[in-house]
C-alpha cells in the first residue's frame, strides 16, 4: 500500500513497522472496498469519503479508532480483549496480540452503520 509508506518509514522500531504493516494488509485484504489514505497524517480507511477506521502509532502501542460510536459499542469486548481505550480510540500494546476479530467487528459496525452518512465524521 504505497498510500502508507511514507508514515511506515516514520516507525523506527522494526517490529512495529512490521505489526502495522500486517494491519493494513490485513485490513485492505479483507475489506478491498475501502480507500486507504492519509488524513492529518494519519492513516486511515474510508468508505464513500466517510472515515471507517484511523491508525496512529505510539512507544508502547498501536491504537486503533472507530469513532467514540464503535468504541462505545464494543468497549465490553475491547476490555475483554485485555486492551484499554479512551472514548475515541483503542490502544494494543506492542507485546499484545491483535484481535482480528474485534476489529473486523469494528470495521463491519462502522460501514454499515455509516452506509448513509453523507459527512466524514458521524
């Protein structure tokens, strides 16, 4: 994705330029309707220009936003996941494994709760 090179060159640790490349990919493999793009420079996936999920990457771990909505609506499985969160985003510890079925859910929530929304942020 050459979209996120540029903000993946940024990562100094290997391994997480690695885990976050596998999220992308992950990501674009399973949901290729989605735009990858950078927006305030971070990345993100759209679906007909309305923000879907957003990326940004810290010392200690990824995070993950879905909009205050999808943490609202999984916070329950995002704790049981041993993951903590704010109202906006959650974050996975670079030592954590990543739920790829959480966020699935996350990503699906999102693009159908956002199939008419005609705004980039709900």
């Amino acid at each position: 994705m050459e979209v996120f090179s540029e903000f993946l060159e940024k990562i100094d640790n290997p391994q997480h330029r690695e885990r976050t490349e596998e999220v992308f990919a992950w990501v674009a493999k399973t949901f290729p309707t989605l735009q990858p793009k950078i927006a305030w420079n971070q990345p993100m996936f759209t679906d007909h220009d309305t923000f879907i999920i957003g990326f940004s990457t810290a010392k200690q771990h990824l995070a993950i936003s879905p909009e205050e909505a999808g943490i609202n609506h999984f916070s329950d499985e995002i704790i049981r996941a041993g993951y903590d969160h704010t109202k906006n985003l959650m974050r996975i510890r670079w030592s954590s494994p990543v739920d790829f079925s959480l966020l699935e859910k996350m990503i699906q929530f999102n693009i159908s709760d956002k199939a008419d929304c005609s705004t980039f942020w709900r």
